[in-house]
C-alpha cells in the first residue's frame, strides 16, 4: 500500500487489495438516475466500493448533489443551482425519476451502507461544504477531487485530511496538475481518448506515478474488452456506470462447491421483470441462468411475460392472447417499475434469446405458449443446450419430450409423491426443489442420475441463503441473486 495514501483509504483498500476499488459513477448510473439516492443504493446492491457523486451549491450554500449546473437536462426546466434555494431545488422531480439529494443525505447513506465516497467538486465552494459536511457526520472513507485546480487546491490549502484527486483531460500532463495541487490521486479521464483508452496507461506512466508516490483512478469505463485489461492494472479504482461489471459474481476463492445462479424473471430487483434490462443486469452481474415467463399473442408471436393480461406490468389493458404483437409492442413496460425504464417494451422471445447467446443460459417457463413454436426459435438460434423448459400443463411437457428428444426439461419435485416419479414421468435435467426441502439423499440421487438440483427461494434471509450455497446443490433459482454475490464476497474477503 502506498504510504502517500491517506489512512482513510486504508480501510476500503483492506477490503478490496486483489483488485481495483468498483466506484459507481453517479450510482449505478445505467440502472437508476444519476445520483439519486435510488442509484447509490442500487450500486450499493451491485458491489461497488464508493460512490462518485457530483457537488454545487444551492444560492442557500446547501451542499447538493447533481452533475449539471442547470437542470433543464434532467428535469426539462431551465434551473440554475446556484440561483435556487434548497427548498426550491429538493421539490423538483427528475424526468427520470427520484429527486436531487443533499449531500447530507449522501453521507448519512453512505455510513449506513458503509460506502466510500468519491466527492468530484463542480461548483465552487462545493469542495469545502462537503468536506464539512463528512467531518459534522464523522465520515472517514472518502476522495475528494476536481478538474479545476483552484478546487484541489482550496482543500489542500485548508490541510484538508481526505486524500485529494485531480481529474485529468486527455492531452494535460498529469504529475505537473498533481504537483501543482498537491493531489495524491491522478484521475485520466481518457475514455474518449481512444477507442482502446486501455493502451494510454503505458508501463512507463504506471512508473512514474509510483515513483511518485502516487495512486490512479480511471475514467468511467462499460466496455467489456477495456474492462479486461484495465481491471488488472496496478490502480486505486476504476469508474462505471455499470458498477456490477468491476465486481462479477465470484467463484469460491477455496474449493466448496458454488452453485450456478438463476435469476428468476431476470435481475427483477432492479429492473423491470421479464425485459431486456433485466436480463443484460442479470447477466453483466457474471450470473449464469435467467428465468423467464412466455406467452403467445393472437398472432403467434412469443413475448416474455408472466401475467396472462398486461395491466401489472404495462400502461396497457388486456390479455396477451388476445393482442396482436404490434399492440403489444407499442406498450411501455417500464414505468410502472420505475420512470427510468420508460422506454422499455415487452419482449419477443428471439429478442432475450439474442441478447442471452454467448453470455449464458434461459430457464423458459411456458406460460401459454406453442411449445413447436418456441423450439423452433431455440433452434434456429442453436441454442437448444443452453436452454431448459417447464410448464405447469404437464401435457406441454409431454409433447416438448415428443417433440426433441434432445430438449431440457425442468421438473418440480414438490408435485410429485417422490423423486424417483418426477424423474419417471419426464426424464428431466433439471430436479426443482422448494427452499431448503430437500435432503442430502435426494441431491444424491440427482447426481446418480445425472440430473442438476436446483432449489428455489424468493425470500432475502441471509442464513437461508447460505444455507442453500452450502447445501451441494448445483443450482439456485433465486427472487434476490445479488445477496449471493454479497455473501460470497464477504466471505472470500475473509479468507
């Protein structure tokens, strides 16, 4: 560890040394609006180490957090922060919904949560306030910094005790800005610099920063390929909006058994069930299986959902099979989750199928549905492998064995007397088992038959999830896979 870091870091640096810090710019900021409360809290939820969050003043001097100086980007209105009272600015609500946190809530969030912060200074006078601010809340695990230099330079005058950052534009020489403000932290914020930004941070730059005693964050990043590598350079922390992407689901550091995850409708703690969001989130978090409902419109197209009608899940009103799929297409299948998924629709099959090849696999629960129809789709995009099916109608079943010899089936051992009759009547790949309702000889036997156990559990009991990671099973369908991934890096982190 670095000695010119300062002894707050030392604590977050103890927690993550095998790899870069995850810091969530603006939250989970591809999942939430900007820094939202809503956004730090998902980011939380996703494993990120601190928070980046952006400060000004209000006319008032309230310490407030929002990117923007003007609001008429995130709310339409043509505000100015700085001319407006805290009373004025904490009543505006986001177009993509939530509302501008203090940067008091922030903190007290983030002691809650037990976040780091990384404070970026937009506004003059900002830096200070927030610095006081951590200081009134007796909140120690933070970074503040700037692109403007006199902002670094005010807290370093003050003997400010956090560490300081400079950020730092493509074509500045970056150990003259940290020599000029006396920050610990350089901050390239090359990620438009390149399209393979990666290749800036030469061998030679890492050197010399290190012979200068100093640390680096990088820019915001989302692109797998950068990810890869920069997420084994010899840095601080790495930037996302997609702070899920820095922190993937781990396998055991030691050798217990880590069931494969399935994300039931997709990641829908964060995102609207049953759409493409959830999906991309269940998958970008590095879990394995997402679970999804299928039904047929009247004109014989697949789409993923769970309720036979739309009125839960959409701004619209009727059942699936009795709406054309250009009705049902048209329909906004985000907002009633939250206003910043408005522009998500409903999805076809052959959408999810696409978006799921190559990154994992799609557990099809039949709701009402041609099951000739939805094996054609999975084969064309060959992924019949990848892909296992269940239907509450055993007669679907029946002809989904019919139909493909070589089809997944999924069946539950809960609607049969005993095992070995759900294993007769379906030959399955695939054994469901209600929570912890299962016994070691019943997992046995699975394994004797060459058939994967995978228990379920909708619920968000810590013990009962670590119960079912130790339990030897090879699957989880879970309601909330993330406090898996919690739970497993904790405990790897321990080790």
């Amino acid at each position: 560890m670095n000695e010119a870091i300062h002894k707050s870091l030392r604590y977050l640096l103890n927690k993550r040394l095998s790899r870069p810090l995850a810091i969530a710019h603006r939250g989970a900021s591809a999942w939430a609006t900007e820094n939202t409360l809503g956004a730090l809290r998902v980011a939380n939820s996703l494993g990120a180490d601190m928070w980046e969050v952006d400060v000004h003043l209000t006319r008032d001097r309230v310490c407030v957090v929002c990117h923007d100086s003007n609001l008429l980007r995130l709310t339409g209105k043509d505000i100015c922060l700085g001319e407006a009272d805290w009373n004025t600015i904490r009543k505006i609500h986001l177009l993509g919904g939530g509302t501008i946190p203090s940067f008091a809530d922030v903190v007290t969030l983030a002691l809650e949560m037990d976040s780091g912060l990384y404070v970026e200074i937009k506004g003059k006078g900002a830096g200070f306030a927030a610095w006081q601010e951590m200081k009134k809340q007796k909140f120690s695990y933070a970074i503040l910094g700037s692109f403007e230099k006199e902002y670094v330079q005010e807290l370093r005058d003050a003997d400010c005790e956090f560490p300081l950052s400079i950020l730092i534009p493509k074509g500045h020489d970056p150990f003259a800005l940290a020599l000029a403000t006396g920050a610990k932290i350089i901050h390239p914020c090359w990620e438009n610099a390149s399209s393979s930004p990666q290749e800036l941070i030469t061998p030679e730059l890492l050197i010399r920063m290190q012979e200068a005693g100093l640390e680096m964050v990088l820019w915001h990043e989302e692109r797998p390929a950068v990810l890869k590598e920069i997420l084994q350079l010899p840095v601080l922390g790495i930037c996302s909006n997609q702070p899920e992407l820095l922190v993937p689901f781990p396998v055991s550091t030691n050798e217990n058994h880590c069931p494969k995850i399935v994300c039931h409708r997709g990641a829908e703690t964060f995102a609207p069930e049953n759409t493409l969001s959830a999906v991309d989130l269940a998958f970008d978090q590095g879990f394995n299986i997402v679970e999804i409902d299928v039904r047929q419109t009247k004109d014989g197209v697949p789409v993923v959902m769970h309720d036979s009608r739309v009125n839960r899940t959409t701004n619209g009103r009727g059942a699936i099979k009795n709406m054309i799929y250009d009705e049902v297409s048209k329909l906004d299948a985000g907002s009633w989750f939250d206003p910043f998924f408005a522009n998500e629709h409903v999805p076809r099959l052959e959408d999810v199928l696409v978006h799921a090849k190559g990154r994992g696999e799609v557990y099809i629960e039949i709701k009402e549905a041609e099951p000739n129809l939805l094996l054609e789709f999975v084969q064309q995009v060959e992924m019949i492998e990848e892909c296992f099916f269940w239907c509450e109608d055993i007669r679907i079943m029946d002809q989904l064995r019919l139909l493909n010899k070589d089809v997944r089936l999924m069946a539950r051992r809960y609607d049969f007397k005993t095992l070995d009759a759900a294993i007769e009547r379906h030959q399955p790949q695939v054994i469901e088992f209600n929570g912890l309702k299962f016994t070691q000889n019943e997992l046995e036997r699975c394994r004797e038959a060459g058939i994967l156990s995978m228990p379920f559990y909708m619920g968000s009991v810590l013990d009962k999830l670590r119960k079912l990671i130790d339990s030897g099973a090879d699957m989880l369908n879970l309601g909330h896979p993330e406090l898996v991934k919690k739970i497993l890096l904790s405990k790897n982190n321990s080790e």
